[in-house]
C-alpha cells in the first residue's frame, strides 16, 4: 500500500539510475533533459527549478537514499512545488501536508499498520530539516516566481544614427568617427584639410613644372627660396583655407546636431 503514496513517480528508475552515475554537472546537465528545460540560458524560471531538482537529488545521494527513496523524496520535491503552483497553497498548508504525507510514509504509519516503511526516523527528520531550509525558507519567493508577473527590462538597445555627408566636404564627421567636435577639429580635421590642400597644390604646380622650355638647362624652381621662406608660404595659403572650411564645417555640423537633438526629443516624448 506504501508504494501508491506519492505516485506516479516523477522521475523514473531508469532515470534516477542513471543520475546516481552523474558528478554534479552531469546531474544538471541530465536532470535539464529529463525535464525538457530548453532555455536556461535565458529563463530564469527554468534555471531556478533545476536548481531545485539537483539540489534535493544530490542530498539524496549524500543521504545515501535507495532507489525507492530516492524517487519518493523527488516525488516528495515535486508535489511540494505542484501544490504551491497549481493549488496556490500556502505555507502554513503546505507544512501541514507534509505532515500527513511523512506521517503515511514514515515509521509511524508502519507502526500501526505493520507496513515496511518507505523512510525510517532519522531519514525522515533529515528530510523534513531540508525542506526547512531548501523550501520552507524561501517560500515566498518561490510563490512570487509562480504567481507574480514580471515587466520585461530592456538590458540592450540599438540605435541608427544616420550622417548626412557633405559633397563638398571630402572629411569625416564627428559623428562618424564616434568623437566630440572639439577633438575632431583639433587633432583631425586639420591635419586632413591640410594633407588635402597641399596635395592640391602638388597637383595643380606639376604641370607648370613638367614643361621646361627648349634647350634649357634644368633649374630648380625652389632655387633662392629657404625652407622657411616655403613654410611661410604654405602656412599663410592653408590658414586662409581652413578658416573658411572650418567655419563652414562647424556651421553644417551646427545645423545637424540641432536636427538629431530635434529627433532625439521627438523619441522620448513618443
């Protein structure tokens, strides 16, 4: 009569054979299969059941339980959880059926009926000091996990930033390259404005000097020039440039950062 109390067995023999085999991860690993959790790795709820489940099997394996024991104190574990889900049943409830259900099991019940008792004393107090600290302790929490809904938190977002390029500027934006305009027009900016200039003036002197006039000897075209008499050259022609583009660059990128600040509130007001 003792091997109807608690039934059907929630994990099979096989079952529980075969995860008595097992070290700690390949109780978890096997337990997770055995009860079909397929998102633990995003489900919460799920990662704590089996937390629930391994822990009570690996008890059960310290306590050295039977085959018999053991599915019974799994059954024990599972009708627990099933009467706080389904039956939303309450702590006080819940403590009270376990009495009854350790008092049919337990060598109390063999006492009186002559039955060979699933459980004896001692196992029986180990099993009721578990639930106390296993379940019975956090209760409520487990009762929040069935019964309470939960907002979804956004952890991650994405969001598209689109620059508006320039056809007469051939540069980067500081939105582009991910960095403050003060940096971009200190460090950037000028040093490409300024590569690009001078590679302009390159282009537009070779001509000029790829033509030498006939029979002529080769001269210098830099000849009675110092170096610092060409520096004083480039600097005034590149700052007279670079004024200009710099004011308009900062004048462009003025009208776009009010633009995405204009979106931006747009998007929180939605």
């Amino acid at each position: 009569e003792h091997r109807k109390i608690l039934s059907p067995d929630f994990l099979s023999n096989a079952q529980i054979m075969d995860l008595l085999a097992e070290d700690v991860n390949g109780v978890q690993e096997k337990l997770g299969i055995f009860l079909d959790f397929k998102n633990l790795n995003t489900c919460l709820k799920d990662a704590i059941l089996l937390d629930y489940y391994a822990s009570g099997f690996l008890w059960a394996k310290e306590m050295n339980f039977s085959l018999l024991q053991s599915s019974k104190f799994m059954t024990l574990l599972d009708m627990l959880l099933h009467n706080l889900r389904n039956l939303h049943m309450s702590l006080e409830d819940s403590i009270k059926w376990l009495g009854e259900v350790m008092a049919e099991i337990g060598p109390n019940h063999a006492q009186k009926k002559k039955d060979w008792p699933i459980f004896d004393v001692k196992q029986a107090n180990a099993i009721i000091d578990y639930l106390k600290i296993s379940l019975f302790q956090h209760y409520r929490l487990y009762d929040f996990m069935f019964h309470s809904s939960r907002t979804e938190v956004v952890i991650g977002t994405e969001q598209v930033v689109e620059v508006i390029k320039s056809a007469e500027s051939p540069f980067p934006s500081p939105l582009e390259e991910g960095i403050s305009l003060d940096i971009f027009s200190t460090f950037i900016e000028p040093v490409a404005t300024s590569d690009t200039e001078m590679g302009g003036l390159e282009q537009e002197q070779g001509p000029c000097e790829s033509q030498p006039e006939a029979d002529t000897p080769d001269l210098d075209s830099l000849a009675g020039f110092t170096i610092e008499d060409v520096r004083s050259v480039l600097a005034r022609v590149t700052d007279d440039v670079l004024t200009g583009l710099q004011t308009e660059i900062n004048e462009k990128l003025q009208i776009q950062e009010d633009a995405f600040n204009a979106r931006i509130e747009k998007l929180k007001k939605a």
